[in-house]
C-alpha cells in the first residue's frame, strides 16, 4: 500500500513543528498520532517502526498524522527531555481539531515508540487535566515512559502494549514493570529487538489488531 502524503506544520511552545499527514484512500474515519523515538539518537517521523504503525492506522481509515519533536528536520526547539515535546503535542491535538474538525470530533489513536512512548502516555495525561477529546486507544511500543517521566500519569486499561523480546535498548523487564505496575496486558514479539528489525510485518499485524473495533467504539 503506497501513502498518499502532504507536509504541513504548526506552532509549537518553542517555534515551528513540521509534520507529515498520511491519507487514507477513503475519506477518513477518525485519525492518529504516531510519535517517533529519541531526537538525539537519529529518531526521526520517517522511522521505520513510526511508519509502519502509521500505514497500519491508515488501513484502518484513519488520517495520520507524523511530527518531528523540536530540533529534528525542520521542527524549531532544542530536546527537552519530553516536556517540551510533550506541550507540543498538546499544541498538535488542538490544531487537529481546527485543521480538520470533523474528523477530530471522531475517534483516534495515539502511539508512540521508544521515547515516544513517553511523550504519547504524559500527552494522554495533560489532555485529561485539560478536559480535551481522549484518545480511544494508545499504544506504547518499546515502552521507555519512565525514563522521561515528568508528572503522575493515567494509563488507560485499554492501553497496548508491545515490547521485542531481546530489546537491547529498553530492556523487556523495563517494560515488563511499567505493564505491571499499571495492571496492564504486554504483547511480547519472540526474537524481536529494539527496532523490530524482521518483525514489522508482525507489528504492523499487532497495530491492525489493536485498532479493529476503534471506529465502532468511538471511546
């Protein structure tokens, strides 16, 4: 499946935050945001864990959309260790909402992998205390949330889980405490590494699975 892709932006807390928005073939149902690894260790929207999750959100007729965090391409800002990209975010949401009120009145998806995963669990916290529109599902892949940790968290139950069984990045046990301490299920790919090297097909599938029902739902 080739995407159907634009570049567009918006104005984050430190400056200009470009994005890239990957287009169902029919008109969407809801949309996504798909939040990339660490920006000092070459993460990047193009990612191939990021896309891969992204085409599987777009199968699922969902507009997705893929930022750079501050200081990556030509996002504005420097690293902030996941406050400052995490206020962006929140900045994102809102002009979703105004870009493309429609489809942000209906429901979406927030993932994020490595790093993102952090920036995607303390988003989905700051867009409770602000009373804004939930995500219906979130997705932490390769779970590294506490690592960049800032503030007390929500973690949905209905949140996914997905970790590579030899990670040599965020290792399986770092993962395996974050699902239990928020008594939550983790699926666990056999053989897989940090970047699922091998195994994207199976996570693409894991995606796909996860989000069957999202529209249905629309909680």
């Amino acid at each position: 499946m080739s995407l159907r892709t634009e570049q567009s932006a918006f104005q984050g807390m430190a400056g200009t935050v470009e994005y890239t928005v990957d287009h169902p073939e029919q008109q969407p149902v809801g949309w996504a945001l798909v939040l990339h690894p660490h920006s000092l260790h070459g993460g990047t929207r193009d990612n191939k864990v990021v896309t891969t999750v992204a085409r599987a959100c777009v199968q699922q007729g969902l507009l997705t959309i893929r930022p750079n965090f501050r200081g990556v391409g030509g996002s504005q800002g420097v690293f902030d260790h996941a406050v400052g990209e995490t206020a962006d975010m929140v900045a994102c949401v809102k002009h979703i909402q105004q870009a493309w009120p429609q489809v942000a009145q209906g429901p979406w998806a927030l993932a994020g992998f490595s790093f993102g995963s952090s920036v995607a669990a303390q988003l989905y916290a700051e867009l409770e205390d602000q009373e804004l529109h939930l995500p219906s599902r979130l997705m932490l892949i390769g779970c590294a949330v506490e690592r960049f940790r800032y503030r007390p968290l929500t973690v949905p139950a209905s949140t996914l889980m997905v970790h590579g069984e030899h990670d040599e990045v965020v290792p399986l046990s770092e993962g395996m405490d974050f699902a239990r301490a928020h008594q939550l299920p983790m699926t666990v790919v056999p053989d897989a590494g940090h970047f699922f090297h091998g195994k994207l097909l199976i996570l693409r599938q894991i995606t796909l699975s996860g989000l069957a029902g999202l529209v249905d739902a629309g909680t």
